[in-house]
C-alpha cells in the first residue's frame, strides 16, 4: 500500500473512530447540534466551510488513487470534504435547510463510523 495511503488512512481511522463513539455516546448532544444548525453564526459556518475544503482539497492533491477499497475509501473522503466545504460557502442557506437527522440516524452513523475506522486502522496498522 502507498505511503500517502497509510498516511491518511491511519489519521481518517482515529477520527472515524472517535467520531463514531461520540455519536453513540452522545446522540442527544449531536441531535440538538443538528436541530439547531439553521442558529448558526454565519462566521462559523463559513470557517467550517473553509475548514471542510482545505481538508478536503489537500487529501486530494496529494491522495486521488482508486486502486484498492483502502484508497477509494481515502479518495472519497477527500471528495466528500471538498464538497461538503464548498456547498458551506457557495450554498449556505440551502446547506442549512437540509433535512434534520434523529437519533435512529445518528446511531447508525456511529456504526458506520466504526466500522470504517475499524477497516482504516486494520489496513493501516497491520
């Protein structure tokens, strides 16, 4: 496996990981989070924005390989945080206007979650 692939697996593996048990720990704190979104400073949102593109952007130029599931999983993470980002700053308001997630979904994301973490950390790590 390529090193940049490792790289950005063994950090997209911790941040799966931990995302996913804050999810299925603290569902009541993301559901609010989520319920609230259309309160949101629009200074914040744009930094989120920001930070979601340059995320996603720098994954990109330097990881845009689609060779095993490890790199489209990598690649596609990278697209999904361009994307998110940019619609945050070109489309707020419509960004905002997306249909609110309930618990039932937010538990499923954990799982989802954790189980890409699981596989990220195994590819990369062993």
């Amino acid at each position: 496996m390529k090193e940049t692939t490792l790289f950005f697996a063994k950090l997209a593996s911790a941040y799966f990981l931990v995302t996913g048990l804050g999810f299925l720990i603290s569902t009541d704190f993301y559901e609010k989070m989520v319920q609230e979104n259309a309160s949101t400073d629009p200074v914040t949102l744009n930094l989120s924005g920001a930070v979601h593109f340059l995320v996603g952007l720098s994954i990109l130029i330097q990881h845009f390989l689609w060779g095993s599931l490890a790199e489209v999983i990598i690649t596609l993470i990278g697209f999904s945080a361009m994307l998110k980002g940019a619609a945050l700053i070109v489309i707020p308001e419509l960004t905002l206007k997306s249909p609110k997630t309930g618990q039932r979904a937010i538990r499923l994301s954990s799982v989802g979650f954790i189980i890409i973490g699981i596989y990220l950390g195994y590819v990369s790590y062993f």
